[in-house]
C-alpha cells in the first residue's frame, strides 16, 4: 500500500501545516511499525525487534530512491528519517502494548 501511494505524482498534501509532508510520512511509517509488530512472533527478543527496524529503515530508504522517479515527487533524507522515526515509534509502541496484553495461555478456559 505504502509504494501505490507513493507512486502517485504531484501528491497535495495541505502546506498549511509546518512539516505536513513528515507528519503524513510519520504516520504512515507508524502504521507499518504497528503492523510489523503485530506480524512479529511472540515473544519478541530485542535482536528480533532491531532486525525489523533495520528492514524498515532499508524498505524506507528504498521507497524514497524509488519517489526520486515519480513526476511531483523528490526523494528526501529527511522524509526517510520521518519514515524511520514513525516506523521505530509505532513498532515499539505497539510491542510494548502488545506485551501488557493477556496472551491465549492466559485466558480462563
């Protein structure tokens, strides 16, 4: 989903809003984290946890090379690092939410 929506050309992201661009890249890297996460098998070790953010980080670098040949659309360090913080962010997030939650072995029967 993430690379159809940065295919799009000349995409209008409102300027009204200092830094809107990061905040959509944030967000949308954010979802990703959350996702990652949740695919994650339990438990999740730290070497586990930093391997997906090393793949994240190389599939947003890879999105941002990949926009550079899109029409309207430039590649960007700091759209990547926006990309890393949000996907960072919402993988740790959502792991240190998941681990509070009961597991199935928990549940009454």
């Amino acid at each position: 989903m993430i690379l159809i929506l940065t295919s799009w050309p000349s995409p209008q992201v409102s300027t009204k809003v200092a830094w809107s661009d990061k905040i959509v890249h944030f967000s949308v890297y954010a979802v990703l984290g959350h996702l990652v996460a949740r695919a994650l098998a339990a438990p999740r070790s730290r070497a586990t946890l930093l391997a997906a953010v090393a793949g994240m980080c190389v599939f947003g670098m890879l999105d941002e090379v990949h926009q550079a040949w899109i029409p309207g659309r430039e590649a960007s360090i700091a759209d990547w690092m926006a990309d890393l913080l949000g996907a960072t962010v919402g993988l740790l997030v959502s792991h240190h939410l998941l681990s509070l939650a009961p597991t199935r072995q928990d549940l009454p029967t």
